[in-house]
C-alpha cells in the first residue's frame, strides 16, 4: 500500500482490509453462494454431533463419536468457509464472534436450531451494517469492518462481563 502509485489502488486493498461489500458484483456471487451452502449443509449434517461434543469429549466417544476426526473435520468445513468470503468481502469482524454467542443466549445451545439461525442473523446484520456503512456520511462509504467494531466491541464487552460474573 505504501509503494502503490493508484490512489484507487490503495483504497480498494484498505477497504479490504477493513471490509467491504461495495465491490460486490452478481457475477462474483456464483462461488460465495455456493460455498455458503454446501458449508451450512456439512454443519447442519453434524450439528447432532456438534451437540454431543459439547457435553465433552468422553461423553461424545461413548456416543460413537471421534472427536478429534470430528474437529478435523470441522475446522476444514469452516477454513474453507471463512477463506471464501474473506477473499470476497475482506476481514469483517465480530459477526463470527458474536452472533452465534447472542443467538445462544436467546435460543439455547441446541445445534440444529442454532446453525440456521446463527446464519440468518448475520446475514441480516451484515446487510444492515452494510447499509449503515453506505449511507452513514454523505460523501464516502465506510468499511463494514469499522461499524462491527464500534457495535461489536460494547456487546463483546458485556457478554465477557456477563461470563466473569458468572463464575
């Protein structure tokens, strides 16, 4: 970014940095699509799984199940994931981070349930902080990046207040 002589240039790779849906085409949805389907199918296939491996990895090898192949598993389905839409859209934080944890809060930690609706409600966050970030200033876009950290950081906050007072 320091080296690069277009100004356009420099933009882009800071808007990617920070996150952004403004280069988003229909053309470039194909993969991503596609990508977040198959992904959201090999989850929502082991979310019983998920379930079990909760209660700890004895109970879940007395269930039948592997954990360490199952995390293997897992941690293959979601990098891929998560390297598809961050090749789209840039590093945008604290959706990952924190709607799966407020989902939990207000529909329990049963899987089948908490995938699909984990899914749904970052989705709906992210076009409505997309719109945020579009229409916030009248003469520029903001990165999607910066209006998650300034709504992310206060909630991470207090669900990390809210864990130590539980203890």
């Amino acid at each position: 970014m320091l080296r690069a002589g277009d100004e356009q240039q420099t933009r882009g790779v800071l808007f990617w940095l920070m996150g952004s849906l403004g280069g988003a085409t229909w053309n470039a949805l194909a993969l991503p699509a596609a990508a977040v389907a198959l992904g959201l199918v090999a989850l929502q296939a082991r979310a019983r799984a998920l379930n079990a491996l909760v209660l700890g990895d004895e109970t879940a090898a007395g269930l039948g199940l592997a954990p360490d192949r199952l995390r293997r598993e897992l941690f293959v389905v979601t990098s891929l994931l998560t390297g598809v839409l961050v090749a789209v859209s840039g590093a945008i934080g604290f959706v990952g981070l924190l709607v799966p944890h407020l989902c939990r809060l207000a529909a329990g930690g049963d899987h089948r349930r908490l995938l699909p609706l984990s899914a749904l409600t970052g989705a709906v966050l992210l076009t409505a902080v997309d719109t945020v970030a579009r229409t916030a200033l009248d003469t520029q876009e903001l990165p999607i990046g910066v209006v998650t950290a300034l709504l992310g950081a206060p909630v991470l906050l207090y669900l990390l207040d809210r864990r130590q007072e539980n203890r």
